[in-house]
C-alpha cells in the first residue's frame, strides 16, 4: 500500500486519532500490511504511534489527552473521574500528574505518548454516573458528585492517596444529596460506613 493510499484511508476517517484495526477495516488490507504502511508514516513525520494500536495525525493543535481514552478500552467503558474529573470541573485547581480512570477493568498504569493514565477498577454495580463531556462525543467523565464519592470509595479500599485532598472548591451546583445518595449504592457496608464518614468531613469544611 503506498503512501497516499494509506493517507486516504487516514482521512477518511476524519478524526485526528484512529487505531491499525479500524483502518486495516476500512481499507481491507491485512492488520500486518496496515501495520507496515503506518510505521512508514511515522518515520515521514506524518502520523505519530500514541500507543500500542492507537495513532494520531501529526497536527499543529496539541491533542488533548481526555480523547486518547475512548480507544485505550475499545472492549469496555471507561470513564475520567477521581482527581482528574475534579479538576476539569475547578473544584481542585492543582492539575494531576496522571489522568484518573475508572473502569470495570484491572486496576493498571497505561503510558502512552499523549500522558500516563491510572486506571482503577470500580464494581459493576457502582459503575455508574457518567456521560459525555459537555455532551460531546469525545470521552466519559463522572459527574462532580459521583467523581467525589469514586475517590472515597477508593480510599476506602486502602489506595490512601485518595483520602486527602488538596483544598476542595465546590460550586453551588454541586449537589452533597446526590453525592449521598451515591454512597448508597456501594456494595460493601464497610467500605459505604468509611466514605459516608469522609463525606461528612468534606462537607462540614465546605460549610465554614
């Protein structure tokens, strides 16, 4: 496949980031050819590989890390929360070093070329109350409550990074019922003890 071959392909897509699957699709070739004609790419300067599977169009606009997400869990959803969904909703203002996921996947560290991500795993019965950010079709996000109550739950299971925050903003939108009515639905009575406790920290410094 020569080189405005794979390029058309490419565009056709029309995303900056797409993965050797979904083009090898698109283009009917082998994965092992698509694989060969990508790499090629590379070495010109015109895609960048982000990781395993996944890449990207060489573009004057950064990419954003939050879109690489989507196709880092092309078998499960997965959705920005904990530190990372606090911060894009300006209730912690100290960026992370890493991007926070919650997923029903293990627990693991990705390192890609667009930032490393956290992934944590969250029980089939809590993985819940996420959508779109700003009803875009870029990547998951928490809603602020459930992004709160996600990191106490995981305090809860020992990861005590978690437990202590830099100092918490919360708009008046940000609705502490709602955050409880979360706590209600963790599965585990001593994990749902432990975070309505810190729930109850939280909101009494909140009130000051």
């Amino acid at each position: 496949m020569g080189k405005k071959s794979i390029l058309y392909f490419i565009k056709k897509i029309n995303r900056p980031i797409f993965t050797t699957a979904e083009l090898s699709a698109i283009s009917e070739k082998s994965l092992s050819t698509t694989t060969q004609s990508l790499n090629y790419l590379q070495k010109q300067g015109v895609i960048l590989k982000i990781y395993q599977g996944i890449w990207a169009e060489v573009i004057n606009k950064p990419l954003s890390p939050y879109s690489i997400i989507p196709f880092l869990f092309p078998r499960h959803q997965a959705y920005l929360s904990f530190i990372s969904a606090l911060h894009l909703y300006d209730i912690i203002e100290q960026i992370p070093q890493v991007t926070t996921i919650a997923s029903i996947t293990h627990t693991r560290t990705i390192i890609t070329k667009l930032g490393t991500f956290s992934v944590h795993q969250i029980t089939p019965g809590f993985f819940d109350g996420f959508g779109w950010y700003k009803d875009k079709s870029d990547f998951l996000i928490a809603e602020p409550e459930k992004a709160l109550i996600d990191c106490l739950y995981l305090a809860g299971h020992k990861k005590k990074q978690f437990a202590n925050f830099p100092e918490l903003h919360f708009p008046k939108t940000f609705s502490f019922k709602k955050a409880k009515a979360w706590i209600e639905r963790i599965p585990s009575p001593k994990i749902r003890s432990y975070t309505q406790q810190k729930l109850k920290i939280i909101k009494h410094q909140a009130d000051k």
